[in-house]
C-alpha cells in the first residue's frame, strides 16, 4: 500500500472514529448498561472498522456498518452476561441529591428490566431509532425490510411502554 493510501485511509478513519464513537458507546451503554464493557465494544467495533477497509472494498454506508457491527457484538455480549448472571447495573449520577438519584435508578431499572423482557431484535430495533438512524440504516443493521422496519418499530414501542406501564403499576401498588 503507497504512503499515500496509507495516510488517506488513516484519515478517513480517524474522521470516522471523532463522528460516530460517541454515538456508538452510547449505543453500546443503553443495551450492555455498563460503561467497561461498552467502551471494549466500541473499540472493538472500530478496530472491525479498521480491518474490513485494509485493502477491502469502501464501506458504502460506514454509520449503518458500525451499528450492525456493535449491535451485534452487544447481541453476543448479553448472551455472555446472560450466562454469567452479572445482575443489574445502574447508572451513575453523582450530580442529584439521593432521592432523586433513587427515581432515576428506578426507572433505569425499570426500563432495563422492560427491555430485557423483549426480543433481542426489538431491543436493537430500539436502540437504533434512539439514535436516530434512518428506516434504511435500520434495516441494514438488523436484516428487517426497510418495509417493515415503521411497523415492526411500532409494535417494539408499544411493547415496552406495556411493560413499562405495568411495571410502573406494580411498582406504586
């Protein structure tokens, strides 16, 4: 590979890298619900990144590729977790007095557990509306028909706000 190649390459993946990591940690976070692991998976995802553009053909759409890539190593790291049985995790918020910091992991327990409680597929689906990919993007990354993607998204939605709601029920009864 010529310098110039070289350099080129490494350009564009260090555009790529400042772009989409955050987003892609964030991704990673909201499924794994812990930030060790999520920041190994996003590594990983762009380290993937890094080796599939190594002489191989241009990624032709470099955002749906890297959450297909991470949505599916967080896919095998929920299987790992599952196995294991780590328990939950919270999130950290060091900035709310304790009452309001007890809300917040309540709820973020809440939604965990709502979301633990449907199809991996619709977790990802989730995940990836949150992020605000395109009905297409999401398509690529999950194999769903971009057809099916506003319906299938819909009955996810509606799903967890049913969990939610009746985990909201028995929380305050």
């Amino acid at each position: 590979m010529a310098e110039a190649d070289l350099e080129s390459r490494k350009e564009s993946f260090e555009n790529l890298y400042e772009h989409f990591a955050a987003a892609i940690y964030g991704f990673s976070y909201r499924l794994l619900g812990n930030s060790e692991e999520a920041r190994d998976l996003t590594q990983e995802t762009f380290f993937r990144l890094f080796q599939a553009t190594d002489g191989g053909p241009p990624i032709d759409n470099p955002k749906s590729w890297l959450y297909t890539v991470a949505a599916n190593l967080c896919t095998n790291q929920l299987k790992k977790m599952a196995q294991k049985r780590r328990g939950t995790r919270l999130i950290d918020r060091n900035s709310q007095s304790q009452e309001e910091e007890l809300v917040v992991r309540q709820q973020s327990e809440l939604l965990r557990r709502c979301l633990s409680q449907i199809d991996k597929r619709d977790q990802i689906l989730l995940m990836l509306y949150g992020n605000d990919l395109s009905y297409a993007e999401m398509s690529r990354a999950t194999g769903i028909k971009t057809t099916s993607i506003g319906k299938t998204l819909a009955r996810a939605i509606e799903r967890l706000a049913r969990l939610v709601r009746e985990g909201e029920n028995s929380w305050r009864a």
